[in-house]
C-alpha cells in the first residue's frame, strides 16, 4: 500500500470516531435531561408532602 492510501485509511478511522463521538455526547446529554427531570419531580413531591404534612399538623393542633 502507498502512502495516500494509509493516509485515506486513516482519515476515515479519524471521521467515524468523531462522528462516534458526537453520538456518545448526544446521548449522555439527553441522559442527564431525563436524570435532571427526574430529581426535579422528586423534589417537587418531597414538597408537596411537606406542605400536606404541615397543613394536617395545623389542623390536629386546632382541634386538640
């Protein structure tokens, strides 16, 4: 084999892995999307919970 064609092969290993790459990113960052949604509506949960706890703790004492 020459030298161009080396070189060629090379080229094309070098443009599949960055397009390898890129698909990797792609699907990390849509990963952390869905991770980051998750937390944010356990976290509005948590709140919720908290607020229905306070409100019967309010009511309990009132009617103690």
């Amino acid at each position: 084999m020459d030298d161009e064609t080396i070189e060629g092969r090379f080229a094309l290993l070098d443009d599949r892995l960055d397009h390898f790459g890129e698909r990797i990113d792609a699907l990390e960052e849509g990963r952390q999307e869905k991770h980051a949604r998750a937390i944010n509506w356990a976290m509005l949960a948590l709140f919720v919970v908290e607020v229905v706890i306070g409100v019967a703790e309010l009511w309990m004492m009132r009617h103690a």
